[in-house]
C-alpha cells in the first residue's frame, strides 16, 4: 500500500529542495559508452557539475558559442577576396557548369574593400575591421561546402546534421555528451531577436535525444528580463510556497513513474519544471546586463548583437555549454537585392563580436570556448538578375551559394591566424581542401573530445551520431 502524503512531507529546506530537485530522479539508469560509445533512449538527461559521457580524449574546448549570421553571407564580400572580379567585372565568368539557384548574369565585382590584417596578413573586408583586429586568433575555412542552395535545408544540414529529416540539434548533441556544469541554467541557449528563424525550434530542437537536451529560446529585442524569459517568476506564490508545492508534484510524479515504464519525455519535462524554478534567482543576475560596467557597455556598442554578446559573455563565465547568437528572425543576410545590405548588417554585429574576442580573452575564456562565425551557405560572384516575385530588380544581389563559402573559428584550440583551402579565382566553388558542413561537426567535436563516429544515441533500432555516415576531422586547422 502507498504512503500517504502528509503536510510533514511537503515541509523542507529551500536549499535541500534546491539540491534534491536538481537531481531530478537522478537514480534512473544512466546511458554508458559501452561498445563504442552508444547510451541507450532510457538514458536520463543531464546531471550537473559532471559530463554525462567520458569524453573518448582530452578536450581542447568545454563550451562553444555560434555566431549565427543566418540568410548567408557572401564570401567574396567578408573573408574570401577575389581581385579577378574587378577584371570580369560587367562580363561573363569563364566558368563551365556555374549552377546557381535562380538566374545570374555577369561577374560583380565587391563593393568592400580588403586589408591585410595582424602578423598573418589575414586578409578581411572592412565589413568587418572590428572582428579583423583578432586576425591572428581567427582560422578562416574558406572552402565550406553545404548541399543545397535553399535556406531551409542548409539551416537543418548546419544545425542538425541532416537536410531532411528530424535530427538532434548540434547544441543537443554537445550537451548530450558533456553535461550541464550549472544546474541553475539551461546548457543550451539559443538568442534570436525579434523572434524566429527560418524552421523555427527546429533548429535547437533535441528530437529523439531526451527534452532537456533542447535549447531555450530567448528574444533578445525585449529588454524586459521577466519579458525576455516568460513564466520566469511567480507573482503570486512566494519562494517557500513555490518550493512546497514543487516537492509535491516531484512525488507524486515519482509515484507515477514507480508504477509505470520509464517515460524519458515525462522525465523531461519534470525536469523543465525544476530547472525553471532554480532559474529564478540565477537567471535574472546571468542576463543582467546593467551589472556590467560602463566601459563594456562602450566596448560592445549598441544594438540587439551588443546586447547578445554580453549576455553571452555572462552565460559562459556561469557554465552555459552551447550558445548560438542568430543576428535577427528570418534571414537577414539573405542580399538578393543589393549586396550593399551586407554593409548595414555588418555594422549591427562587427563590433560586438570584436569586442566579444577581446573580452573572452581578457577573462582566459577563450582558449576553452570554440567560437564559430558563418551562416548556412554564402552567395554567388555573380549578380542576380530580376525575377517576378523574388527581387526588385536593382541587379546589385546576388544569389544563394552551396559550393564554396567561407566560415571562421576562434579559440578552442583551433589555428590562430591561418587560412585552410580556397574557392576558385572568382570565389564560387571550393577547389581546394573542400570541408563539408560533416567535417566542421567532426572537428568541433573532436575538439570538445569526442570522435564523432562514437557520440552515438541507440533510437529506433539503430545507432545514430550528428554526422550520420560522413564528416572527417580536418587535421590542418587544429593548433
């Protein structure tokens, strides 16, 4: 017969309620890396302070933040300059089987001008001459290749590792594998202001990975921290209250669970409840960016990014472990019309990331923290011609780009200051050291300690990993 729940029941510490809701029903089996590194779909999502999985090497990184600059920056106007545009400027390109999306015509030339920057003469557009002054601690891939040119699978491919069907999100996979290091905030926050992304949750969702390995959405334009994180406190039940009442659905629920199979979404979301609670005290300082002192408020400058990367700043000195920083809802960088938009955008986000290198490094954070710039594709050497219902017809755009593009990583243990592979003379397709978007999560993964081939997931009779049956860990661009 069960116990019968009494008010002595409900009446605890707040603080060993605190301890004890963070373990959750921390007794369920755990998934282990036997036989290779597979943990089964009963495996209870993550536990705080320790990774979840034994890292299969020394990690060179414990956190990543990505600088999601979503719609697809052109290459040939950021990180990847191609003076052979000025001689084709106005004329056809002699390039045999050039595929693009919609109709292009001649070469366009960049409007941007290049400079070499730092002691590796790195060279980068004036778009971005903040983010320029950390040339010697970028690794610029300038020979990206994705699979498609079409937002919403490349959105998928870059997030998920998968163009098609539902995938485990790259952020839920990292969480997955190292864990939580505080149990007061989510491991994986994912800020987007003005509100969403082309797919929407999907690109931080957790998919068949246990729910709390999903990533929290914020909109980063509403300034109002109780605004910007709904439901975060309770107006109308005090803490101690709150605490009671948490206790008595913790075991009920665990009643419930007692009788039944092991339900890992109801574990999730009972989860949610408790991170939900303890966030109320830790996450209203973490995003409290009036704490910081005047002079970060004039280093990082104004705007939504500004804002994104100081939080982002606060969230990894608290053990956040994946942060991704898309610019705005939608797809900004998406220039068909006039490629002079990539001015406008670069001037809302250049700064702050400059300043976000700088702080990292001031603070010792970025030598464990994997910062990676770059959106799904990038965009053609050639303008796009007017077309009924896609663009206005200034001739200025250009289109989307699948087959080369560039990207940067910094920090995390990856070469400062070193450029890997290259696009043809006009910047449309890699030609050299190509990387898939594959090779990029292999590495990055590789860097965090796992090898990708063996962060698996036992779902639905098979055994499933980010990279799927691809990727290869680019070796070069590894300090």
């Amino acid at each position: 017969m069960h116990h019968k729940l009494t008010a002595n029941d409900l009446i605890l510490d707040r603080r060993d309620f605190l301890k004890r809701c963070g373990m959750g029903f921390g007794s369920l089996a755990l998934g282990s890396m036997f036989g290779g590194g597979v943990a089964s779909a009963a495996g209870a999502p993550s536990a705080p302070k320790y990774p979840m999985l034994t890292p299969h090497h020394a990690p060179k990184a414990k956190r990543v933040v990505h600088l999601f600059m979503n719609g697809g920056p052109s290459q040939v106007d950021t990180f990847d300059p191609k003076p052979e545009l000025d001689k084709y400027h106005g004329k056809p390109l002699p390039l045999e089987g050039m595929k693009t999306e919609r109709p292009t015509g001649a070469a366009l030339r960049s409007p941007f001008s290049f400079s070499k920057y730092g002691q590796s003469g790195l060279e980068v557009s004036e778009l971005f001459k903040h983010t320029a002054q950390h040339a010697d601690d970028l690794c610029v891939i300038r020979s990206m290749k994705a699979d498609v040119p079409n937002h919403e699978p490349s959105l998928m491919l870059m997030n998920c590792g998968e163009a098609r069907l539902s995938r485990p999100s790259f952020g839920s996979w990292v969480t997955y594998g190292l864990g939580s290091e505080n149990e007061n905030l989510p491991a994986y926050i994912s800020m987007c202001p003005g509100g969403m992304p082309i797919k929407r949750a999907e690109n931080w969702r957790s998919s068949f990975l246990p729910g709390s390995y999903q990533g929290t959405y914020l909109d980063t334009s509403i300034q109002e921290i109780d605004k910007m994180i709904e439901n975060l406190s309770n107006a109308n039940v005090r803490d101690e209250r709150q605490a009671k009442q948490l206790e008595f659905l913790r075991k009920v629920n665990e009643r419930h669970m007692a009788a039944r199979e092991h339900d890992p979404k109801m574990e999730a979301r009972i989860r949610s409840f408790e991170l939900a609670y303890r966030m109320q005290s830790e996450a209203t300082d973490a995003f409290d960016i009036s704490k910081e002192p005047a002079y970060i408020h004039e280093m990082y400058g104004k705007g939504n990014y500004a804002r994104q990367c100081i939080m982002a700043r606060r969230l990894l000195e608290r053990g956040v472990r994946f942060i991704q920083l898309w610019h705005g809802n939608g797809q900004p960088w998406d220039s068909h019309d006039n490629i002079e938009d990539h001015r406008k955008l670069a001037e809302q986000c250049d700064q702050a990331i400059g300043a976000f290198l700088t702080d990292l490094k001031m603070r010792g954070l970025l030598d464990e923290t994997l910062v990676v710039w770059g959106g799904e594709f990038g965009r053609t050497p050639v303008v796009e011609l007017p077309k009924a219902g896609s663009n206005a017809g200034v001739m200025k755009g250009r289109d989307h780009n699948h087959f080369g593009f560039s990207m940067w990583l910094a920090g995390g243990g990856v070469k400062g200051g070193h450029v890997h592979g290259a696009t043809d003379q006009f910047g449309f397709g890699a030609v050299e050291k190509p990387v898939h978007v594959h090779d990029l999560h292999a590495t990055l993964l590789h860097q965090l300690g796992f090898d990708h081939e063996r962060l698996t997931y036992h779902y639905s009779g098979r055994d499933f990993r980010l990279t799927d049956v691809h990727g290869h860990v680019v070796q070069d661009i590894l300090a």
